[in-house]
C-alpha cells in the first residue's frame, strides 16, 4: 500500500549552526549558510484526508525516521535531474490548538529540507519562497491497514463498514499503521496536481517507464471512475429527478469503483423498470402496453 499526502510547506531564512550539522551529514563537502536555502515542508498529518484515511499517531512516528535524508522532486520528473532537495530534519508536532475532526490532538509530521543555491535552483526557490510551490506529496508503504469502526484489517469480510459513512456519529475510514518504507517526497504544482492522487500508485522504484505506464494506468482509471460517476448520476436523476444534481455528484466522488458498481447497477434496473424500452414498431408498441402498466407513466 503507498500513500500520499499532500500539504503545505513554509520558508525558513535564517539558518542554525546545528542545522548546518545536520545538513552537513549529508553534504560530500562541507556548506555553509550562503551556499544552502532551507524550508520546512508539512509531510503528513493524522487528519482524515479526502480517501477518507489517516495515518496513526505511531505511523507518523515511525515515518518520522524514515524520511530523514530523503531527497524532493519537483513537478512529478523523476530523474537525477529532478531531485534538487534533501530532507535533514524531521520532528513529530502536537499543535495543541488544533483538534482532528475524530477527537484527537492533532499531529503533524515536519520536516526541514535543503537545497543548493545555484543558478540552475534559483527559479525554483522563488517559487517556495513566494509559494508557488507549495504543495507536497509524499510516498511512503505502510503494513497494515484497519477499519476505525471495527479495527478489523481493511477488506476483511468481517467489516462491512464503508469509508465516508457514518456510524454511531463516527466517520468510517481507514487508518494507516506501521510504516515499513518512505519514498521520495515531491512538490508539484498548483492547482494542476490538486486532485491527483497519482503517486498512491507510484513504487519506490525510480523506474521512469514502469512510472510512466503507472501513470498512464492512473490517468485511465480516473477517466473510467469518472464516466461510472456520470453514468450512476444519469441513472439517479432518471430514477429520484428531485434530486439535486450537485448534492448527488458530491456523494458520488466520494464512492469508490465497487460502490459506485452496485450503485449503478441497482439504479438501472430500477430505471430499466420505470423507462422500458419504447419499441420501433406500432403494433410492437400496442403489445408493450398491454404488458407493462408502467408504459402509461412515462
Ligand atoms: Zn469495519
């Protein structure tokens, strides 16, 4: 299982000598505060995200340790080229003055990142620096994967509770345990990336063609989840034309494939009995009728 996040990042100036430590662990040769640029990026959090998942407290413990010395990526290149920042500090922050939306002290996983000042990472650090880019995904697999509702490990057949609903005034969702790897973390872009998702499926392998098939398959899948959101819509308007359209395709995004199959699937058959196919011919259309009462509904 791969997870992303993406999240915010801020912009530090001045530089401690015990960050230049840090950093220099990491450097082949010795750099000093004018050679580096630094800022602090928001890896992951215990918040409910738009999957409705989380990571646990100890997940975001355990990728803590994980992310130090990670490189950063810019706009989704995966290549040598790409990776012009390195993660050198990573702290887990209880901001008191924030709850999660399930009751929980909100935890946050901040790292402190560094990059060269060069000519060819000037542009890139204007864009942090005036938050242009300021979105960030990271990657990491994770072992276990439990039902909040029940705790039962996600697709065991004993849990039949659905992620986005709720239960007892619990939102269901799935929390996200015991982090065995952390990938490259990436900026991408504003607002192109806001709904991407892609990189869940992305390995920790740095394998630019199977990324890209994997990318492609990413960008079918979507565009097959999006005609099976237009068709369930289709046939819920056909069936309940109260409905307000923009209510029904909110609940919509947030079903996934199987649901949104049975769904569709339930909402056809009930429209397939309440449109009937009207037939060609005149006399097949007098025998229609005969046969089905509801042909006069229409
Ligand atoms: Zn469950």
């Amino acid at each position: 299982m791969l997870k992303c996040k993406e999240t915010m990042t801020g912009v530090k100036n001045v530089i401690p000598p015990e960050d230049m430590e840090a950093i220099n662990r990491y450097s082949k040769t010795p750099l000093t505060p004018e050679e580096v640029f630094t800022f602090d990026l928001l890896l992951c959090d215990n918040e409910i995200d738009r999957d409705f998942e989380r990571f646990s407290a100890d997940a975001i413990s355990g990728l803590c340790e994980m992310f130090l010395g990670r490189t950063g990526i810019f706009d989704h290149t995966w290549s040598a080229h790409g990776q012009k920042a390195r993660i050198y500090k990573t702290q887990v922050i209880e901001d008191p003055s924030k709850i999660t939306s399930y009751g929980e002290p909100y935890i946050y996983l901040k790292a402190s990142a560094y990059m060269l000042r060069n000519a060819e990472n000037e542009a890139l650090i204007d864009d942090i620096r005036s938050g242009i880019k300021k979105e960030v995904s990271i990657g990491c697999s994770v072992k276990e994967i439990t039902c909040n509702i029940c705790g039962e490990p996600d697709g065991s057949p004993s849990c039949s509770h659905i992620r986005g609903a709720e239960y007892d005034g619990v939102i269901c969702c799935r929390v996200l345990n015991e982090p065995t790897d952390a990938y490259e973390w990436s900026f991408v872009a504003v607002p192109a990336q806001r709904d991407a998702g892609v990189m869940k499926r992305f390995s920790g392998a740095a394998d630019d063609d199977a990324i890209k098939r994997l990318e492609k398959e990413a960008d079918l899948g979507r565009m097959y989840l999006g005609k099976l959101r237009d068709d369930t819509a289709k046939s819920a308007v056909l069936v309940l034309p109260e409905l307000n359209e923009d209510i029904l395709r909110s609940v919509l995004s947030k079903l996934d494939e199987k649901e949104l199959m049975s769904l569709g699937e339930t909402l056809k058959k009930r429209a397939d009995k309440l449109y009937p196919p009207v037939c060609q011919l005149k006399y097949q259309r007098e025998q229609a009728r005969d046969k089905d009462e509801n042909y006069y509904k229409i």
